[in-house]
C-alpha cells in the first residue's frame, strides 16, 4: 500500500503541475481499441519473423548469416514497449507498487497467457519439421541440429512467452482514464495509423532490400 | 475473450464520484489516501472494478461513512430525487 493513511479526512491542498510530456507519453497507447490494433499488429510481426526464419523467400539475400529483416527486429521491441508502456508495465515480475485490482489484472493475463504459449509450442514443434532436414550426424552417434533456423524458433519462442501475457493484458484492459490534465496531441487512430505505414513500409523495403545494411557500407567478408 | 465468462458478478454500485467532488479531491489524492492507483479510482467510478472487502472498507473509513452509503447492489438513486423527497 502507498500513500497517507484511510483515517485521513482533511483533502490535501497541494497542485499537480502537469508533468512533461515526452516522445514515450505521445506513442503511449491508452484505448483499449489502439491497445488492441498493436497486439494484432506485434502478433503479426512474430508471425513475419518466423516466416524469415524457416523461409527464404520473406528473408533478406537468403545467406545463412543474413536471414532476419533487421527491421523487424527493430520494429519487435518498438511495438512491444507501445504496449507494455500502454498497461502500465504491470505484467512486469518485479513491479514494485501494483495495487489489488492491478494484481488481480495481471495474474489474469498470466492464466490467459499459458494456454496460448501451449498452442505456440505447438505450432513451434510443427515449424521444427521444415528445420529437421538441415539436421547433421554426430560425431559419434545421433543427429546434431545445427541450424540457424533451430536458434531463431527458439527465439521466436521466448519473443511469445515475453509478450503473451502483456498481449493479454493489452486486449482485455478498459480504455485507460483521460488524464486529469489533458494534453494535445494527434487523435490516437491517426498516430496509429501513421506509426503503421512507417513500420510497415519499412518492413516491406527490408523485405525486398538485397542486404540488411541498407544505404550503410557493408563491412567486407 | 469473445467468449462470456463462466460467473458474471453482478455489478456493485457506488457513490465515489459523488462523495470525492463533494469532498473537492482529485482521483490522485483520493488513491493516495487509500493506496491505490488513481486509475483504479476511476475504474471503481465507471464501474469496471468491484473493489475487495478491503478496499471498501478503507474507501468507508476514509470517508467516515458505513459502507452501503457508498457501495450497494441496486444503483443508487439521483441525489436530486433524494433532497427533494418532503421531510
């Protein structure tokens, strides 16, 4: 518990300056429809990685070493900090002041989460068949699996197993409270809708882009 | 999550929004005095969140009122149908 004690009658005389608003505040989803376009949206982008991962043709050059769009990887962690800043980081193990109805959110979000990290694996064990042929004999007996796409599914998994609960959360939380000192900004759909196109442009020239270096010099073999 | 929930609790109403504007606070300083987030103050106000038998308890103390002056089953009727009433 935080704050004053319940005996207090007397309302506190002090104002609340109205804090700064940063770059993190304006891309800060707070309706649960926007929270909710963005967990459709990371849902998507894990379902592009993986497709890099077992499948050349959604991969950059298709070299061994350059398999992964950068920017989707860049573009991973961007959506999913949106969303963790949107339900106030509370699916975070270590939060330090969570009260009982944040608790009560969070632990349903866990419940929510299980089974669908089940049906991941699932899916995970029917992509680990298109990687088995790429498995080498060991050296003394048995097969090795050495491949890349092998450390990319298992990538895959731990991206899920980190977002599902605060995906669930996302999806299930009420529109967040109007501050009580409001601040301007673009209306929430149409920074939406912008944040979108950017990172779905960017994917798509990455896609079709022959290096993951870009318009920066690659670095010589 | 399109599914219906298997127990629908039914709804607890509540006064808050009214007792905190008469009391002029703030959400923010309301959940200080309780310890609560201030979100949660207004999820209890829109009746997206029925609170513990602790919460209540404390939102009571708080206001030095008995509990079903500002929780109850029923919705609570207008305060101006309520004044209104001859004596």
């Amino acid at each position: 518990m935080r704050g004053a004690s319940a005996s207090v009658h007397t309302p506190a005389t002090t104002t609340y300056e109205p804090a700064e608003v940063t770059w993190r505040d304006a891309v800060t989803t707070t309706s649960r429809a926007s929270r909710r376009r963005w967990t459709a949206c990371y849902a998507l982008l894990l379902v592009l990685l993986v497709a890099s991962i077992v499948d050349d043709r959604f991969a950059v050059g298709g070299a061994d070493d350059e398999r992964m769009p950068l920017i989707l990887i860049v573009a991973v962690p961007v959506v999913f900090g949106m969303l963790r800043r949107g339900t106030r980081r509370l699916t975070a193990l270590d939060h330090p002041d969570l009260d009982e109805r944040d608790i009560e959110a969070r632990d349903s979000a866990y419940r929510i989460a299980f089974p669908l990290l089940v049906l991941v694996m699932i899916a995970a064990l029917a992509l680990l068949a298109l990687s088995l042929p790429q498995a080498v004999p060991g050296p003394r007996h048995g097969w090795f699996l050495e491949s890349q796409a092998l450390i990319g599914i298992g990538l895959w998994i731990a991206l899920w197993a980190v977002y599902l609960p605060t995906g669930a959360l996302a999806w299930r939380e009420p529109d967040a409270l109007e501050s009580e000192t409001q601040h301007g900004g673009l209306p929430e759909p149409l920074r939406d809708a912008l944040l979108g196109l950017a990172l779905a442009g960017a994917i798509a020239l990455s896609l079709l882009a022959e290096s993951n270096t870009g318009f920066l010099p690659s670095s010589p073999r | 999550m399109g599914r219906e929930p298997r127990h629908v609790q039914p709804p607890i109403h509540n006064r808050l929004q009214v007792l905190r504007a008469e009391r002029g606070l703030s959400r923010q300083q309301l959940s200080d005095a309780v310890g609560v987030n201030y979100q949660t103050i207004g999820y209890l106000e829109r009746g997206d969140y029925s609170p513990s038998l602790d919460l209540a308890f404390r939102l009571a103390e708080f206001f030095d009122l008995p509990i079903e002056a500002i929780f109850a089953r029923t919705p609570f009727a207008p305060m101006s149908r309520a004044t209104s009433t001859p004596l």
